[in-house]
C-alpha cells in the first residue's frame, strides 16, 4: 500500500512539474528587449522615417504582452522576437534617413561652393 501512495505521489509530482515545464516563464527579458528597441527606433525619427515597420513592432509587442497575460509564453515570446525585430529595422531605416539627408545636405553645400569658386575663377 505504502509503494503504491508513493507510486502515485511520485507520479502526480511528476506531472505537475510537466506541466510547469511545458507552460516555461514568461519571456520578460524579450519583451523589455522589444521595448527598448521600439524606444530607440521612435526616438531616432522612426515615426516619420520608418512608420509601417513602427506600427507593426507595437502591434507585435502588444500580442506579446497579451499573450503574456494569457500565459501563453510561447506565443509571447515569438511576438516579443518579431517586435524586437520590426524596431531594430524601423531604427535601422530612420538612421539610414538620416544619414541619407545629411549625405545629400553636404553634397548640396559642396556644390554650392563649387558654384561660387567656378564664378569666381570666371571673373
């Protein structure tokens, strides 16, 4: 009788431990790591620059914090990875932007110097 409730006792823990396992933890470090991705890329002119991947990686996230609600760490973890990526491309964009802009700013600059040492040499 003994071997039996032990048995028995043994397996119950078994599963609920199963369970837990299947279940994992919540994926907080990825989530904040979205959430630090989706900051950088706003504050780096993504709003304007890179808007579409912007929307997308705050809709990602939220499905993320939903799912987390839910307890659905998987499910969580993988919008977590997916805004984690949409940020880090809307940030990659709007700095692409802004080095573009001040690549074309310099390049107008020099021609305009190039102008006024062309008319000057003409005089």
């Amino acid at each position: 009788m003994k071997k039996t409730t032990l048995f028995l006792g043994s397996m119950s823990l078994l599963l609920v431990l199963a369970v837990a396992c299947a279940k994992g933890t919540p994926p907080l470090d990825r989530v904040e790591a979205a959430n630090r991705a989706l900051e950088s890329a706003e504050s780096n002119g993504a709003v304007t620059d890179a808007p579409l991947e912007l929307y997308v990686a705050r809709e990602n996230l939220e499905e993320a914090r939903v799912a987390m609600s839910s307890k659905k760490y998987d499910l969580a973890r993988r919008m977590a990875d997916a805004a984690l990526v949409q940020a880090e491309l809307a940030d990659a964009k709007s700095r692409n932007a802004y080095w573009t802009r001040s690549a074309n700013d310099l390049k107008a600059e020099l021609d305009s110097l190039q102008s006024a040492i062309e008319y000057e040499s003409a005089r």
